[in-house]
C-alpha cells in the first residue's frame, strides 16, 4: 500500500486525487491519499502532489501549521517523489528544489488559460492534451525535459521530482500520475 499525500491547503485537489486513484487502478497497485493539512500530515508519506491554484495563497495559507516547510523538508531528506503542477512548479523552483527557474503569470493577460497540444517524453515520445492556466514559464532550459509546447520546455524531471506549468489533473490522461507512483515502486 502506497500513501500519496495531497497537499490540501489550495487549487486544484479532488482533481488530482481523481486522477491519482485512476492512475492506482490502472497499474493495479494500492493507494491511499492522504490529505496534507498539517506538519504531521507528512509524516511517512511515499509521494507527494503539489497542485496548481495561487502560490501565493498556498504561502500565506501554510503559515500557520508550516505544512509547507515540512514538505521541504521531506522531499530533502527523503528524495520523496513529487508531482508539482502549475502553482506547486512554482513553489518547488522558488524553494530550489528544482534548479530550473520559473516565471510567475508569464503567458500574459490574454492567454491567461488556453489547451494546446503538447509532446511529452515520459515514457517514449507521444502527444498530450496540455492545459495551461494563468501559467507559469520556465526561463532557463533543464538539463531534464520532459514534456513541450512547439520548442518551450513545460514539464522538467529533476530527480524525482517532476515540474509541470500545465494541468495534467484535468485531463483524462493519467500518465503523469502513474509516473509518479512507479517511481515510488522503483525505488522501493
Ligand atoms: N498564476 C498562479 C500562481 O502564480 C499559478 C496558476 C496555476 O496554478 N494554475 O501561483
């Protein structure tokens, strides 16, 4: 049994522990999410997903409890895998856990949200339905891309850590969420 902890302070969760359990399913392994409020949420957690929303609330949000410093903290320690999305690539590129840099609200006002197809290389090259709101941009190329938007580089994987500028969690394609638990079962 596999515990994928949800960070539940902001943005777009029930999407991704959707696509979580769907993801579960579909590689016939057992999860359990858990919801991370607090600190201790975090505890023994074997991956983690950092959904899109407003990163900036999700740090004001956070204060309280230091849900978030916990995380960082675990993902150091513990090389946890990660799926960052939008708002969560944001977070993981501002805490340096990622060491490609990122802009906030880089498409501009009147392509706040569009979709677009994409290609992805995370399990042989293919297309993806890629989802962008209010995205962010990466600025410095990665030494690990994985996922493109014509030449722009919109998903990095740096160690276990994958970062995404769009929204694979409103989608109903799941091969972003089964990356991540087969890494978990990779590495164990
Ligand atoms: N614009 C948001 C931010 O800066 C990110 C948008 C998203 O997560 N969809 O935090």
């Amino acid at each position: 049994m596999l515990t994928v902890g949800v960070a539940m302070l902001q943005g777009a969760r029930h999407e991704h522990m959707h696509s979580i359990l769907k993801a579960a399913e579909n590689i016939g392994t057992d999860i359990e999410i858990r919801e991370l409020r607090k600190a201790s949420d975090v505890e023994g957690v074997d991956a983690i997903i950092l959904p899109g929303g407003e990163s900036t609330a999700m740090k004001i949000a956070s204060r309280s409890e230091n849900l978030y410093s916990k995380i960082w903290e675990t993902i150091k320690v513990n090389g946890t895998p990660v799926l960052g999305t939008c708002a969560g690539a944001i977070l993981l590129s501002q805490q340096g856990l990622i060491e490609t840099s990122i802009e906030r609200n880089a498409f501009g006002r009147q392509k706040e949200s569009f979709q677009a197809e994409i290609k992805i290389e995370i399990d042989g090259e293919s297309n993806f339905p890629g989802v962008f709101i209010r995205a962010p941009r990466f600025l410095q190329g990665s030494n690990h891309p994985v996922a493109w938007l014509d030449e722009e580089v919109v998903g990095v994987l740096e160690g276990n850590i994958m970062a995404l500028t769009f929204h694979p969690e409103l989608t109903e394609d799941y091969r972003f969420h089964i990356w991540l638990l087969s890494r978990v079962k990779q590495l164990n």
